[in-house]
C-alpha cells in the first residue's frame, strides 16, 4: 500500500481530533425544515432540483425518497413508489439510503432494502437510475451476483463514460464495482486494511461515546465514498478510523487484477479525523463531514486539510450534493443524538434540517 501522507501535524494529537490548516469559514445557511422525518441523503441536479431521502422507520415516516420543492417535500418518482408493501420490495422503495447525479444529470437512487433494526428485504435490494427529465425509473440493477443476505449498501458514486458504479458495503467490508452495461457486481478490496474499522476505535461525540443500551458501540467498516470529477480517483474511508485513502479508479475496473495487486495501488492520503459522508468537486477539492468538531473539512488539491465550516446545528452532518448555483448541501442526520444511542432517550433537535453553503 502506498503511502503518501499529505497531511503533516505538530506536537501531540488526538486521534479525534487532527491537526488541520484553518481556512476563512463559510456561514452556514439552512434550506429546509423537515419535521421528525430523519434526512440521510442528499442530491442536487444539474437543474437545481434538490432530492433527500428518508430511512425506514416505525414512526415519523412517510416517504423514502422526497424532491424539496419550495420548502416542501414531494414524494418522488412518484407516490406509488414511496408507497411500503413488504410484497412488493422490488418495485418499491424500502430503505432508500444514498443518491448520486451523473454527469449526465440522471439520478442514481441507492436502496439497500434494510430498515432499522429488521432484517433487509433481500429482493428490495437494488440501484435505480431515474431520469430527470422524464421522472421515470429507466433501469434497475439488483446485484443477484453478491451475497445479499449479508450486504448492507451504503454509498454510490457513477462514471457513466466508463459505464461503471463504484459503491461502499460496510457489512461485506468492500468497494463493490458495478458494470453498468452487464449489471455484474465485484468485490474489490474486501476486508483490506483500508476498509476495515480500527479495532476497538469508538466513536465520542459531545464528550459521549456513541454506544447502545446493552453497550454495544456504533461501527462502521468503509462507507463515505468521493470520485473525482476527471473520474481518476476513488477516495474512501471507515467511520470508525481517522485515515482517508484513494485508489486509482483503473485498478478498481480490470476485473483480471488479483486482489493483492489492487491493494499495492492504494494510497493512504493521510489523518483527517471522523468523517462519515464525502464529495469532490471540480476544483479538486474532497469534502469531508466531521461530527465530533460539527464541522466541514475539506482536503485541497495541494494536499492541506481545512476547515470550511464549522457550526453547533452540524450534528452527525452526513451527506452532501453540490449545487450549480455554487452551494453545497448537506444533511444533518443526527445519529448519535437518536434514542437508540442514548439508553432509550431522544435527544435530537427538531425539526431535522437540510443545509448549505456557498463555496464560490
């Protein structure tokens, strides 16, 4: 594994909390409100259409998948499938997760079909591309070719010139690599170090470690996920690490490399602390969200680590979409503050909230 450290820290360091060079903050400006409805996802087109997704839950549930118009949300493709019938998973959304704008402005909707706390819809499991201009589902790929049972889905990033789909798994600890043309999937660098959580690393937000009623600490293996807009370089990283590495996406796309070689081209970037989404926009810079600091970084093109903004509203900031007019959007999904973390009690701020700020 490559090792090309971009990032260079003085004195002592938690692992919490790196070293970073500051940079002129961007206020932070809020887009809508939502109610008890939990924002995960977020996606803006080349249009400005903004799109969120909402997970699956008992209560303070509606729809999977929403377009936010004037405030608002809308059900979206339509409500038909936003619409739960447990018979009906495959044309249904169940547990819409990640969302993703190709070059092409067709929307890219991940559904990994697993709830909170049950068990995942194996035939719900699927990757829709919608087009925008006609609101209609165009093609769905439902990865038959991976061990379903125990996949769990989280983030999805298109190269539709290399008609291929980079995603993470947390569960299976992989990069899967999609072949748009044939809808066969790949596991590409399972259980690397890369990939994996630190062991024994747990999570400390607000000076409390984010841990259920029985003690069980949240964990997460590789979930955030960047592609750069020349589409050469796939950045990723585990929750529960402070590392960020890249690889080239060539060596993610020859399905004849063995294994061991894929590894040997990925390139530790260096310490950026606890991240949970990531977006690279085209000036070359990678967005990172940071929980414990409730802030944005970022890593320049030159190899430094900034702060964008940082802002006391930015609990669990999850994912981001980059706008035309300039902005960048992001949830705040508010996980650590959620019941499940806190011996049964509900700390969340509502309403949950959908933000942005103007990076140019």
């Amino acid at each position: 594994m490559k090792n090309i450290l971009l990032f260079f820290f003085v004195g002592g360091m938690l692992a919490n909390a790196p070293a970073f060079a500051q940079s002129a903050e961007v206020p932070l400006e809020e887009v809508a409100q939502f109610g008890r409805h939990q924002p995960i996802g977020v996606a803006v087109s080349q249009q400005g259409r903004i799109f969120v997704t909402f997970p699956k839950k008992k209560k303070d549930f509606d729809y999977s998948l929403a377009e936010i118009v004037n405030g608002q949300r809308r059900p979206y493709p339509d409500a038909t499938w936003n619409q739960w019938d447990s018979t009906q998973a495959s044309t249904r959304f169940v547990n819409v997760q990640a969302l993703f704008v190709d070059q092409n402005d067709a929307l890219w909707v991940l559904d990994p079909a697993n709830p909170e706390d049950e068990a995942p819809a194996i035939t719900g499991i699927k990757l829709l591309k919608i087009n925008l201009a006609t609101n209609k589902v165009e093609r769905i790929y439902r990865f038959e070719d991976l061990p379903r049972e125990r996949s769990g889905l989280n983030d999805v990033r298109v190269d539709v010139k290399a008609q291929v789909a980079y995603l993470s798994d947390p569960k299976l600890a992989a990069i899967v690599v999609l072949d748009l043309r044939t809808g066969k999937s790949r596991l590409v660098l399972q259980g690397h170090k890369s990939v994996m959580a630190a062991p024994g690393f747990v999570l400390r937000i607000d000076g409390k470690e984010v841990k259920d009623k029985n003690g069980k600490p949240f964990s997460s293996n590789v979930n955030g996920i960047a592609l750069t807009h020349d589409y050469r370089y796939f950045y990723y990283r585990a929750i529960n690490q402070t590392k960020l590495y890249r690889i080239e996406t060539q060596y993610l796309r020859d399905a004849a490399l063995p294994p061991a070689e894929v590894a040997k081209h990925v390139e530790e970037v260096g310490e950026t602390g606890i991240s949970h989404g990531m977006i690279a926009d085209q000036a070359g810079n990678v967005y990172l969200t940071d929980s414990p600091n409730h802030a944005v970084r970022r890593v320049t093109p030159a190899g430094k680590l900034e702060t964008v903004a940082k802002d006391g509203r930015l609990h669990w900031p999850d994912s981001f979409g980059l706008g035309p007019d300039g902005y960048l959007y992001l949830t705040a999904a508010q996980i650590n503050r959620t019941a499940k973390w806190n011996n049964g009690q509900d700390l969340v701020e509502y309403p949950f909230r959908l933000y942005r700020m103007k990076l140019r």
